[in-house]
C-alpha cells in the first residue's frame, strides 16, 4: 500500500526566504491530515528551539497521520526527536566513498557501526518507533555501499531504507533509471530475506522528479515524498498535488481527499511567499482553463477533447477565458453562463469583436465583465436603430 509523506515542513523551509511560524505549521499539518497524508514529517528538532517546540506540539496533536521527525546519525539528535514523542525519526548519513573520506573521515565500515549503532539506540529507547535510513545522495554513491549499509541498518531494526537522489540526478529510460535502481536494491535485500519498505525522495533539479517517484513507485517504492509546490533545496522535489492526482486518476489509488488540495497551497503559498503559477499543473489558476476558440468549441461538446484530467476530483470547475484567442463558441458558451441565450447572431460578432480587442491589450475578460459589454452593445445597437 502506498503512502504518501509531506515534508512541506521540513524540506520546505529549506526553500530560500521561506519560514513558516508554529501556529502556521500546525496548521500545515492539519490540513495535510485532513487531506489524509499518511506521513507528516515535521522538521528536525536540534536545528532550532522553535522547530524542536512545533514538532512537539504537531506530534501531541492526535493526528491520523504518522508524526516524523529528520535527525543526523547521532544519539543527541535521536534522543531529541524521541523526547518530541513523534512516531517515525528519519535518519540520514552519506556512504558515498568520496563524502566518507572528504567529509566524515570514515571508512565505510566505521560509518556502518556509527549508523547501526544509532538505529540500535532509538529502538532501544522505544520499540514502536519507525526508523527510516536514508543513505544521503543514494543513487550517485556506490552501489555496494548502499547495499552494505542498508543490509546493516535493517538488521539493527531500521523499518524503511529511503533511496534519495539528492540532486535530481535521475533520468527515466536511461542508465540512470530510478525503476532500475528500486528493482536493482529491492533485489539485493529481499535475496536476504530483507524486506523493509522503500521510500523514495526525488529533487526535481532535471524537471523529473515526479517522473522519477513514479519510475520508484511502479518499481515497488511504497513510500514517495512530496511537498506542497514542491518546496525544498534549490529546485525542490515531487509536488504533492501532482503525485496525488495522478495515483488517484491513472494509477488507481482513491487514498486522499484532494478537494481539499486547493485550500492547503493558497494558504502555503501565502505564508511561504512562493506564487503559484497560472500554468503549474493541477493547481494553477488556468490549469483547467480552455482558452483558443477551437478548444473551447470542443470542449464544450466534451471537455475529453482537450482534457486528460477530470478538475471535478478536485473539487473544481472548467472555465473558459475570454481573449484574443476566443471564437464565437466560446462567447455563446459564455453567453449562456450569464443568460444571454437570445442574443443575435449579428450582436454576438460584436461582442467577440470587443472581447478580442479587449484581449489584444493582454487582459482576460471574465464572466463578470461580460454583461457590461453586452449592455453597452445592446444600448449602442438601439441608438443606431433609432438615428436611421
Ligand atoms: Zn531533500
């Protein structure tokens, strides 16, 4: 069964310039539940006093969700994340040869027994804790070592092995298939008897990134991490709008309330600072907008004409805009809206003559303004009748 976990308030406060408030964040984190996020991870308690309070108070919530908290693999940071009394501690440490030489003065087996050692510790602590290991840049570090330490960490209790590719590295199709990684490791531990679930994090720095959970998820990934607008480092990861939205249309998951999706990004995007885009999929203003006359002549015989997605599963409407681009179906579809059923033919051209004019100028007229431009035509067209 796959989950889905939001690290809009972890991984996305690492988006430049974004910080979000206690109160604001739980407030995240209730929608996020409400949607029916299976995992909220809430942000790492040792980086600031303010986060260690609002992963605290996010995990004392009751929340359906499973409460998370990110931690190096260090005893202070577990213990912590453990005082908070989340349910999951997501621990992470990098076996790439060239990070354990450089960086961690370590060799891999020393980096093991640290790991090990620290995933020992937190079930110690508490039995039910899900712990979730995450080899830091997974898929550009060496394979063997990848394997080696994940072997490791699931034999000292560690409950998910989260394949990360850090920088968006992965290409679908090619030698740097995410599908081939997932079977590639998914092979290596079950061979073993090893069969912790796979999360997948995916950055989005090559565009791929929901490409990429997707490769993981048909692989056998059952965990995919997302945020909302794809918050995070640099270009950021899987945008949880569009994850969800194509499990749920194309691959046949009904797991969430996505009506719920368009009130959760204009309030993130909002207090995060970060526009959405008219043309970002799923959630833009036009991303269930028709526009070019011919489309929109189609579309209102079927909307399947021009469009691949239903906008009712998210609990929304078709519209169509009037511009520069509109044709005469698009104004007596329109037309309709506003009950102008009877206008003529004749007053009709003239109403799409100033809706294009209108549009020329770069603006959109909407439905509300329809009807002052019918008026003007209708009082014009008498005027004109009586000066004969
Ligand atoms: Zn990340």
């Amino acid at each position: 069964m796959l989950q889905i976990l939001d690290s809009t308030l972890r991984e996305g406060e690492q988006t430049p310039g974004v910080y979000f408030d206690k109160h604001i964040k739980l407030a995240i984190a209730k929608m996020l539940d409400d949607i029916g996020v299976d995992i909220i991870e809430t942000g790492h308690p040792s980086v600031t006093q303010e986060i260690h309070d609002s992963v605290q108070i996010i995990a004392h919530n009751n929340f359906k969700a499973i409460v998370g908290a990110h931690a190096r693999s260090l005893k202070d940071d577990v213990q912590l994340a453990l005082n908070c009394g989340v349910d999951f501690i997501g621990i992470f440490y990098c076996v790439s040869d060239d990070r354990l030489n450089t960086v961690f003065k370590k060799d891999l087996a020393e980096a093991i027994i640290q790991i090990t050692d620290v995933i020992k510790f937190a079930k110690s602590q508490n039995p039910d804790i899900i712990i979730r290991y995450t080899p830091e840049d997974t898929v550009r570090s060496e394979f063997s070592n990848v394997v080696a330490v994940s072997i490791a960490a699931v034999e000292a209790g560690a409950d998910i092995i989260s394949v990360a590719d850090t920088t968006g590295y992965m290409i679908p199709g090619t030698d740097r298939s995410m599908f081939d990684y997932i079977s590639k490791l998914k092979y290596e531990l079950n061979s073993r008897g090893l069969n912790p679930k796979i999360a997948v994090h995916c950055h989005n720095d090559r565009g791929f990134a929901l490409a990429n959970a997707l490769d993981a998820y048909r692989a056998g990934a059952e965990i995919i991490d997302a945020s909302v607008l794809g918050l995070g480092e640099r270009a950021g990861i899987v945008d949880l709008a569009q994850i969800m939205m194509v499990l749920t249309a194309d691959f046949g998951l009904n797991n969430w309330k996505l009506d719920k999706l368009d009130e959760l990004y204009q309030f993130v995007s909002s207090h995060s600072g970060v526009p959405i885009p008219g043309n970002y999929p799923i959630i833009g203003k036009h991303a269930f907008t028709h526009c070019a006359g011919v489309h929109t002549h189609a579309a209102a015989i079927n909307p399947t004409h021009y469009e691949s997605l239903d906008p009712q599963l998210l609990g929304k409407e078709r519209t169509f805009s009037l511009d520069h681009m509109s044709g005469i179906a698009s104004i007596k579809y329109a037309l309709s809206f506003i009950g102008e059923t009877k206008l003529s033919p004749e007053l009709q051209l003239e109403v799409l003559a100033q809706v294009k004019n209108i549009g020329q100028k770069g603006k959109v007229v909407e439905l509300t303004e329809l009807p002052h431009i019918v008026h003007f035509i209708k009082q014009n067209y008498k005027h004109k009748q009586k000066s004969k």
